[in-house]
C-alpha cells in the first residue's frame, strides 16, 4: 500500500517554502533605496535583478493621485496601446454581425457571435480577456451585464469597447492596449509587460503608460496630480519612480 503524505510533513513543508520566500523578499526589499525615487533606467535595471522566481512575472506601475475619487469630475480612466504589448496573448471575442463580425475575425478576434454567443457566456464560459461589441448588439450585450461586470469584462463606449470599427479594436487589444481607472483611494495601477522584456522595451512601456495618465489630469484637481509611482513585479518589493 502506498505511504501517505502526511499531514504534518507537507506543513513543515510549506512553511520551509514560506521562510525561503520570505528571506528571498527580504534581501531584495534590501536592495531598493526606501522612499527615495529612482530615475527610470535605473529603477528597471533594478526591478529587472529581482527576475528570480520560476515563473515569468507580470511589471506593474501604481501611481498615486492627488484626486478626490468620490467626485465625479475628478475620476481618472482611459486606456493606451503599450508600445510594445503585455507580453502574453490576448483572447477578444466581439458581438458583431454581417460585415463586422467579418472586420473583426480579419482582425485576429477570438469567437465573433451574437445571441448565440451570449448564451455561451450566459451558460458560464468566460475564457477571454476582453469583449467588444458594436452600437447595434448592445441589446444582446444588455443583458450580459450581471455576468461581464463584477469581472470588468463588460463593453462601454467609455471604454473603445463599444465601437462601430470592431477591427480597429480588435488589434489595439490585440497590440497590447490597457485600461485603467483610479480606485478608491485615487490610485492607478496596471500591467506593463513582463520582466523578460529588455529594459529599453519596459522604458518605454512604462514611460507611455505614466504620460498617458499625466495627460488625463482632470481640471478639477487642486494642487499636486502626481504624489508618488512605484514599479513592481508579481513577486518584488515596489521601487519608487521619479517622473
């Protein structure tokens, strides 16, 4: 009869994954200057030393807002087409019909559908990272909401996910294009490639993501936007970023 793992082994065992994990952390939180920002070449060279865990992690930029996220006119959302993409594949599925789910399958689109693709997702299939409907499906879309919404899949004009030219959208999701919105402390945070990227890649990444942001100043902010941005890894302590 095969031995069976013992309970109290496999604990020791993964508290021996915990301490490793946390003296790895431990000596890379060392080598970040505290709260003191790092120009940008030097803050991804840094960033890109911590590239030391067996799978491939995801770099993020959180920026800190001087907005008042429980006013309306200070909200902070968009999106923008990363010079050179997340790193990963993008599954779109678009409702469209006739001559646009045409423009969207050329595009590289995942499934085009309509009533019958919304009983699909309606049935629990959610295999997809973005969905993107043209003006005249969105009475099929509609309904959808209650699925796609607490998932941040749902499409808006606000968005671009909206949108008569469904190809267009297709290959800027496609490219590597991201969307964002400030959370409830005023916070904006969003992937920006993979560690793997060069460095130069990453730069420029990030660097098209912040202005991107800067751009969206809202008119109704006083005083300082821009308070504080840090880049990270999945697994690595944050680096501040002066801008």
């Amino acid at each position: 009869m095969p031995e069976q793992p013992s309970p109290v082994r496999e604990s020791l065992k993964g508290s021996r994954n915990m301490v490793r994990l946390a003296k790895s952390y431990k000596a890379m939180a060392e080598k970040v200057p505290g709260k003191t920002p790092l120009p940008l070449p030097e803050a991804v060279k840094l960033l890109k030393s911590f590239d030391n865990r067996k799978f491939e992690q995801t770099v993020e930029v959180a920026i800190r807002t001087g907005i008042d996220p429980r006013q309306a006119d200070q909200i902070v959302r968009g999106s923008v087409v990363l010079p050179h993409g997340l790193g990963k594949a993008v599954r779109v599925v678009v409702f469209a019909k006739g001559d646009r789910a045409d423009e969207a399958k050329a595009a590289g689109a995942d499934e085009v559908g309509g009533p019958e693709l919304a009983e699909k997702i309606k049935a629990g299939w959610l295999d997809f990272d973005v969905c993107i409907a043209a003006p005249d499906m969105m009475g099929v879309v509609g309904p959808l909401g209650k699925v796609l919404g607490p998932r941040g899949l749902m499409p808006s004009p606000r968005a671009g996910t909206v949108t008569p030219d469904v190809g267009k959208a297709v290959r800027e999701y496609k490219a590597g294009k991201v969307e964002f919105r400030n959370d409830s402390g005023g916070n904006i945070h969003a992937p920006v490639g993979k560690i793997r990227f060069d460095d130069q890649k990453l730069i420029e990444n990030i660097r098209a993501f912040i202005d991107h942001v800067i751009s969206l100043k809202p008119a109704a902010v006083k005083g300082q936007y821009i308070r504080g941005i840090t880049i990270s890894a999945t697994m690595s302590p944050g680096i501040r970023v002066g801008i």
